[in-house]
C-alpha cells in the first residue's frame, strides 16, 4: 500500500452509494438449463456482486473485492480485481444457502484499510409473508437479495479526495473535458442514453430519482420508505394514545373499587 498522501481534508466527509447482494435462479429446462457439467444436486445458478448504483463505475474508490464463498465450494476464496464501469463479481451454481464475506479493498491512494461485509446466499424466495414471498416468485423464480449501502471516506487524504471529486461529470457531456472520463465510456454511455436519464453522474453520490428495471435503488423507493415509516408512526401514536386511555380508564375503575372494598369495609366495621 503506498505511504499516506499528503494531509488529509479535515471535517469533509465523503460518501459513495453501492450495492452488493446476490441474485439466484433456479435451475428450468426452458429458462434456466443447466450448463453441461454441473453437478446433479445442483439446483440454482447465482451471482454475487458488488457494484455501483445505477451502474455506475465504483474502481476509482474500490480496487478489488474478495468474496468468501462457502468451504464446498472448489478454490472457494476469489478475489476479483475492478474493471472499470463492471461489477464486482462471481458466478456459482450449487444447492445450499450460506454466508459469503464480502471483502472490499480501496484503492491505495485512499490509504484506507479493507472492510468486511456479510451477505447472506438467497436461493429461496422469502419475505415476511406469503404475499411478499409471491412477488419474488413473480420475476421468474429469480431470488434478489440486494442491499444498498453508503461507502463513507472521512476525512480523506487530499490525492484521494481530488479522486472522488474529479467526476460528476453527466456520461453524455464527459467527452467535454471531465477528468474522470475515459473516452471509451463515454462512447459506451452515449449508445445508451437512457442509462443518464434521472440516472447519476459519475464519481457523484447521487442516487437515480426513479427506479428502472434492474434499478430498484432510488429517490422514489426512498420516497416509499419514508411514507411506510411515517404511516407507521402515526399508526404507532393512536395506538399508544389508545393505550394510555384504556389504562386511564383502568385506573379510575380500581379507585372506584378500592373505594367500594374500603366503604364494604367500613360496613362491617361498624
Ligand atoms: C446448508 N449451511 O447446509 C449450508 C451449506 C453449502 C452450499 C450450504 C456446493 C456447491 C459446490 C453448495 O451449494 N454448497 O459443490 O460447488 O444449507
């Protein structure tokens, strides 16, 4: 790893999204076959990765990602190295659920030690309810298990910190000077423009504004989100106000006794 670069930016924080997950098939004669070769108690083909939101190139931060596969599997340790604008990522067939470890190396002009992350294999539609296990069946058997995360740099090292903020340049206007554009790319980028529409900048911490298929990270599930948990708040509020009177109402019930019992009491007392 090279010597830390010079002095780092103080009080800056900088964050980059990225998902990582695992997405599975289930072995089918029509939309699946099994590849020639593949063991018979293998059911599912899978994928785990790393990569961008959006799509979008992550190896100016992430230099390469070792992924820990389950001890079945043959040379089950795999470090993958970053091709720029590609995903991070291993594909496996086999029949088991497991842990893999997911190992991320900076680049070293970050000077950042790696990080690990845990991700559970999904082979098997799941969610909480028959409802939410359906949806997943829906997508032809295809099991998603994706979680977006936000990579924070804090207080990063000036040569890193011109790194992550050299881009932001949108992918139709980088052939126009942005330093982080390589020509190649931006060729790629251009024969698919819809890739740029309410879609994020390069070397930027944005997030799409609306999802596309394949992109179901965005300001709109966001959105989504917080709707749900503001739904849940208020359902929460009237509930416990609920609570709080029916407890009202208890306790006047128990004066109300305790100061029957007291007059019977009284009563027999006298
Ligand atoms: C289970 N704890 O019992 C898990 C282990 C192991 C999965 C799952 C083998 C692939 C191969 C494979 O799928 N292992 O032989 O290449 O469910």
């Amino acid at each position: 790893m090279a010597p830390p670069a010079g002095k780092r930016v103080k009080g800056v924080q900088i964050f980059r999204p990225f998902i990582y997950g695992t997405t599975a098939r289930p072995f089918d004669e029509k939309t699946n076959p099994k590849p020639p070769g593949v063991p018979d108690d293998h059911t599912h083909s899978w994928t785990v990765f790393v990569k961008g939101i959006d799509d979008v190139d992550i190896t100016y931060w992430l230099r390469r990602v070792q992924f820990k596969l389950h001890e079945s599997i043959p040379n089950h340790v795999r470090m993958v190295e970053g091709e720029k604008g590609k995903p991070f990522s291993i594909s496996e067939t086999g029949w088991g659920e497991f842990e893999i470890t997911i190992r991320l190396y900076y680049v070293p002009e970050s000077s950042e030690k790696p990080q690990t992350l845990y991700h559970h294999l999904r082979l098997h539609p799941y969610g909480r309810t028959e409802e939410e296990k359906e949806t997943m069946r829906l997508n032809g058997g295809e099991v998603v298990s994706w979680t977006y995360e936000e990579q924070l740099f804090n207080e990063p090292y000036e040569a890193f910190y011109d790194i992550l903020t050299s881009g932001a340049v949108a992918p139709s206007l980088s052939n126009t000077g942005g330093k982080g554009a390589k020509g190649k790319k931006d060729a790629q980028q251009q024969q698919q423009p819809s890739r740029s529409e309410g879609g994020v900048l390069d070397r930027s911490a944005m997030i799409p504004l609306t999802n596309r298929p394949g992109q179901p990270f965005s300001r709109e599930t966001e959105q989504l989100e917080i709707k749900k948990l503001q739904e849940a708040m208020i359902k929460i509020e009237r509930m416990t106000k609920q609570m709080t009177e029916d407890i009202r109402k208890k306790e006047a019930k128990q004066q109300e006794l305790k100061a029957d019992a007291a007059k019977a009491a009284a009563a027999n007392a006298a």
